[in-house]
C-alpha cells in the first residue's frame, strides 16, 4: 500500500527593514510524531530562526501528525495517527498549550486536517488501514464557538484508497483529497452546515496511473488565493499535477501540458502569498523547486532553482506574512540533521534566499505559524 512520506504538513516590509515592523517575533507550533509531541517556538523576525519556547514540549495523543490553530488562536487542534483521535489544545497567554479532554474518536490513521477560514469547522483524512479495515474518509467537525469543542457532522464520507492529505479552496466553497494508493483527487462542494457533496466527475484519476493502483502517488495539494489553479505534489512519478478549478461548479480541467517535471520525489507544495509561484519540497533529491505559474497555470522554473534543502525536506510552509518560507528536513539518511529551514521569498520574483536553518530534536510533520 501507498504510504505517505512523512511530513512537516504554516510585515509587508523589505527584509532589511524588518527592524521596528512591529513585534520582534511570533510563534510556531510543530508536531513531532517519533516522541509523541507537540513545541512551540519562538520564529525571529528578521532572521526566521526556531527558538523553542520553556516549557516546551507538549504531550498529547500518540504520534501526532498534524497542527491546525483557530482564527481567534485560542485552541489547537492536534491529529494522532498512533490512537485515532483528535487532541484539543488551549492556547495561553505565554502561547503553551494545555490539552482539554477528553480527546474525539475519529477514522483509522487521521494523517491531515483542514480548517475554514472562519474556524466553524474541521476536516480530517481518515488514512489507515488495520486489521483488514481500512477507512478511506474524510470526518467533518463542528467547532464550538466559545469553547473549541469538536462535535460530528453527520457520518464519515467516503473517498479513494488511502487518503493522505486534504485542503479546502481559500473560499470555503471546496474540498480536495489525495488518495494516494489509489492515484486519484476526490473533490467536495462543502454546504453550510460543513457537509460534503461530491462533485460530478470526481474522483478525478492523476495523470500517470489508473484509479485503484498507486499510480503517481499524489502527496500534497495546494491552491492558489484566486482560486483558479490546483497544483498536487505526485511523489512516486517526480512531476506536479496541475488543474483549473471551476469557480462555480470546483469541477478540475487538466492544464495542457501537465504533469510537469520536478525533483526526486516531490513531497508538498506550496504557493507563495501573490499566487504568483509555487514551491515544490523534493524528499529526495534535498532540494526545493520555485516556479512561476503563467495565465494559464504553466509552471515556468526560476533561475537559480532548485534551492538546496538540508536532506531530506518534507514540507514547504509559508509565513502568514509571506515574507518566509519554513521547510522541514526528515533527515531519514544516516548523519542526517532534522531541521527547520528558513527561506526569504522574494515577493517581487520568487526567488528564494537562504537564512537560518534550526536544528530539531525529532522529525517535524507539520507546522503551523501563528499571525
């Protein structure tokens, strides 16, 4: 079966004027699945480096795999791939967490979430398969407004065969599934109570493989602020996929061309605050990937990239601001150091700038930024 690589699944001023933009600081909060944590880190503002907060880190579930944070940062909400739930996190004034218990059941293997913008609801791809049973859903949450508490939407809904990763359209109006054994894309109109509906012609079958086989492995899924183009990290044919989202209907239309050429094994994608590029992290090839995406969704690589990527690197996550770019390293190589990478963007070219890189205790799976 198709698994997952393991992943790092978050001042509109110029880099040498960061000095008096406002706070020195913010903070990040990374899961660490192989020591069951979750820390918190304080992310400088001019160098982009980790510092991990005292206190840190937290317990929770076994393995957690994925962070999201409310609008109003009051909770965070962790994903256990090793228990199958859910763990609710309150966020305090000194940014350490305290789990509110008791933890919600979900699927097998919860391996990514997705959050609306208004923090009303939570996604959750059910991947696992154990003891013969596999669940191949998506649960969906409603998120209590006062006190963070999650409560069922109606059942699970189906999707493809091993759902890896998962991510709601910047309106709200559409959500879109990785299946990665199967080589597919499941895409959902989400109503107003948060329910699902799937899209006529979904799933849509990637490129490379026929639906119940691995095919390319999609991997990773992102969407541009506009809403008019999907890209999708394929991890086992060393290409992204690129579609055009139908802004009435979210029916997906295949870019000419596509899938185009990357790295070695590109794990997550990523676009940069404009829409204007993307960022592909290639697993094995230790390196990240900058395009520029044309008119018509056409990825044009920028001079000067790749960008090398300590080894290993899993996930490309851009700062609220836009100004940054944080890669997590698995360093699954022998002498191999887990990190988190810093990247000035360029918000002008794309172009990447190396900064900072901070050295990790365990491999991060996901990351989430605090505004």
């Amino acid at each position: 079966m198709f698994k997952r690589a393991i992943l790092a699944t978050s001042f509109l001023c110029g880099l040498a004027g960061l000095v008096g933009c406002g706070s020195s600081h913010h903070t990040a909060y990374i899961t660490t699945p192989l020591n069951g944590s979750v820390s918190a880190f304080r992310v400088d503002n001019h160098s982009g480096t980790f510092v991990e907060l005292p206190g840190s880190p937290y317990q929770g579930g076994i393995s957690p795999s994925v962070i999201l944070v409310d609008p109003k940062q009051k909770f965070a909400y962790v994903s256990n791939g090793g228990e199958n739930d859910v763990s609710q996190f309150k966020i305090n004034g000194n940014f350490s967490l305290t789990e509110v218990l008791p933890r919600v059941p979900t699927g097998t293997n919860p391996s990514s979430m997705a959050m609306d913008s208004a923090g009303k609801f939570l996604y959750v791809c059910n991947s696992g398969y154990i003891g013969g049973i596999a669940s191949n859903t998506v649960s969906v949450y409603s998120i209590d407004g006062s006190s963070g508490v999650l409560s069922p939407v109606g059942s699970p809904v189906n999707v493809g065969f091993n759902p890896v990763f998962l991510t709601l359209s910047p309106s709200g109006k559409f959500l879109y599934v990785a299946n990665g054994a199967a080589g597919t894309i499941s895409a959902f109109t989400v109503g107003s109570s948060g329910a699902l509906t799937q899209i006529q012609g979904s799933p849509y079958v990637l490129s490379g493989g026929g639906a119940g086989s691995q095919g390319p492995g999609p991997n990773w899924i992102a969407i541009n602020p506009a809403e008019k183009f999907l890209f999708v990290a394929n991890l086992l044919s060393n290409a992204i996929g690129a579609y055009v989202i139908n802004g009435t209907t979210g029916a997906l239309t295949e870019v000419p061309g596509q899938p185009f050429n990357t790295g070695t094994s590109p794990s997550s994608v990523t676009f940069d605050k404009t829409g204007n590029y993307i960022y592909v992290t290639n697993l094995t090839s230790n390196n990240v990937s900058a395009y520029a995406v044309g008119k018509t969704g056409v990825p044009i690589q920028l001079g000067g990239s790749p960008y090398s990527a300590g080894s290993n690197p899993a996930i490309a996550q851009l700062d609220p601001s836009g100004q940054f770019l944080y890669v997590g390293t698995q360093a699954a190589t022998s002498g191999g150091t887990k990190q988190m990478l810093s990247f000035y963007v360029n918000e002008q070219s794309g172009e990447l700038t190396p900064l900072m890189g901070s050295n990790l205790a365990s491999t991060p799976t996901s990351v989430f930024v605090l505004k």
